[in-house]
C-alpha cells in the first residue's frame, strides 16, 4: 500500500473513532451520565444479553451421547397422575 493511501485509510479511520466519540458523549449527555457510566451500562446489558450464547449447542453435544427417551413407566405414572377433565 503506498504512503498517500494508507495515510488516508489512517484519516478515515481516525475521523470515525472521533465521530464516534461525540456520539456517544452526546448520548451520555442525554441520558445525564457520564460516558464511563455509559460503557458500563452497555456492557452490562451486552452480558446479560448474550449470557446463555451456546447453552443450546452445549444440551446438544450432551443429547448427542446420553439417552433422552422418558423411561416408559415414569411416562406412564406422570399420565395417570393427571385427573380427568370433561372438555
């Protein structure tokens, strides 16, 4: 990459970090906290957000080796357990 190109790639770059930066003082500013409030109540919700990401492909590769089928007595005692209803 020549020296003009990368030193406008350079500038590109730094003027969207700046940009970025007045976004996020002015939704702070709106919210009435300070930018470091802010990136801890984005991070927070972030967490909370993705906490359970792979919980499914982890009860997949269990399931994939154990048996999951419902003992058939127990199956039979859970229906025997429900009372009848008219509909």
């Amino acid at each position: 990459m020549d020296k003009i190109c990368h030193n406008t790639l350079k500038y590109n770059q730094n003027e969207t970090i700046i940009k970025k930066f007045h976004e996020i003082s002015g939704v702070a500013k709106r919210l009435n906290v300070s930018r470091s409030e802010l990136y801890t109540q984005a991070i927070r919700r972030y967490v909370v957000q993705y906490r359970h990401m792979g919980v499914k492909e982890k009860l997949d590769e269990v399931y994939a080796s154990e048996n999951s089928s419902i003992d058939p007595a127990l199956l039979n005692a859970q229906a025997l357990s429900i009372p009848e209803e008219e509909w």
